[in-house]
C-alpha cells in the first residue's frame, strides 16, 4: 500500500499524523474520555423501540431540521432558549469544525489558552486557519486581565476556550467569558464539552444579546452516549 505522501495531498499536510487515541480492552478508558458506566436497560430497549419505528421511513430522508431534537436539547439547557438557538451535528468536534469553516479559513486567526484540547490546532488546519495559543496562568487557571491581553495582542477571528479545560480540568468564571466577549470582534466558542462535571455556571447563561457567542456541548462524555456521536451548540 503506498503512503498517503506520495500521493498529491495538500503540503501543509504532508507528514501529519491522524489524530486518535488507542482503543485498548481496559476497565477504564480515560484516554477516550468515555463514560464508564452502560446505558441502563430501560434506556437501551426504549432506543431500540424508536429505532425499529424509525426504520420503516429509512427510504426518505429524514426531517432536515430535525426540530424534535433540538426542542429536546433546548428544553434540556434551559435558559428559555428555542430550537432554532440549537444545532447538532457528528458530535461536538464537527460542530468545531462547521464553526472554523464559517468564521475561520485562509488569513484568518484562532486563539485558544493552553495546554487544552488537542483537536484545536488540527481543526484550524484542516480549515486552513492560523492557529496561536498563548499560555494559561501557572495554576492552568484564565483571568479576565490575561485573557483580553492575549486578544489585545493577538486580534483573533476566533477566540475558544475550554471549561472546564481538557485536560486540566479548570473552570473558566462567566467574568473572564464576559471579559472575552467584550474584548473581540470576531466569534468567542466556549467549549463546555464537560460542562456536567462543573459546579460552576454555563455560560449559556450568557447568550442573550451576544450574537458572537457560540456554546459547544456534547452528549458523548456525561451521559454515556459517545458511540451516538450527538454534539451540539447553543447560540443567540
């Protein structure tokens, strides 16, 4: 089989590495970041009753909008929000990369704090977006000062943060969100992918009157629900 480098791929691609993690037989498979428990029983049968009535409407696409769904997960996030406020998509990352695709692309910027999620500077790539992250304070911490410094400086198109922050696990205050939103022009996404093992509040809390702001959330890491790959993003 020949290597993906002998065939005409992009140069700015040639020599990366896909990105993956091992799927090891372990009791516990932290580097997937999946829920360790199973679906209850009940959950698992009422699935797959929906999916054996769903699946005499297989020759027809299905509802493109998929309204239902997006009533259910705004329902979920409360905050009074309404489904056209909500999108889903082939789990959180793709709605990164919709993201990236819409506001990021060639001689524009993404700014991100790290260490923090991996996938970040890959989705910029693939996007074909400039990439910077700037360092987090020693305790892996973000203040509101440090952040609108780094936009300051950096006048990002888009500006992501993490919280809590993977892999350090540290919650972001509304404040420095806040401080962010008020400090840029472009798009600020908060990743909230692990948002359920925060004691701290969300920051949809926050859409109303923020045109800018994009939540991403996914269903993959609470809930026990990684192989459905649902992730979705809260807006005004």
């Amino acid at each position: 089989m020949s290597p993906l480098d002998d065939l005409p791929i992009r140069d700015d691609l040639r020599g990366q590495k896909p990105y993956g993690a091992p799927q090891l037989s372990v009791p516990v498979s932290l580097n997937v970041n999946e829920n360790t428990f199973g679906i209850p029983e009940p959950v698992a049968l009422a699935i797959v009753e929906k999916l054996a009535k769903a699946t005499i409407g297989l020759n027809r696409y299905p509802d493109r909008e998929f309204l239902e769904l997006r009533q259910q997960l705004a329902d979920f996030l409360g905050h009074s929000l309404q489904p056209n406020q909500l999108w889903a998509a082939n789990g959180s990352n793709e709605i990164l990369q919709q993201l990236f695709s819409a506001f990021g692309g060639p001689g524009r910027k993404a700014l991100s704090f790290g260490p923090t999620y991996s996938m970040y500077p890959n989705i910029a790539r693939t996007t074909l977006t400039e990439y910077v992250e700037k360092p987090r304070a020693a305790d892996f911490s973000l203040t509101p000062e440090l952040v609108e410094a780094a936009i300051s400086a950096e006048k990002p198109n888009i500006v992501i943060v993490c919280s809590p922050n993977n892999p350090t696990g540290t919650a972001v205050t509304l404040e420095v969100i806040e401080r962010a939103y008020a400090a840029t022009d472009g798009i600020l996404i908060v990743d909230e992918a692990y948002a359920e093992f925060s004691n701290g509040p969300s920051a949809v809390s926050l859409l109303a009157r923020r045109p800018r702001l994009a939540i991403s959330r996914t269903m993959s890491k609470a809930f026990a629900f990684a192989g459905a790959r649902l992730g979705y993003l809260a807006a005004d």
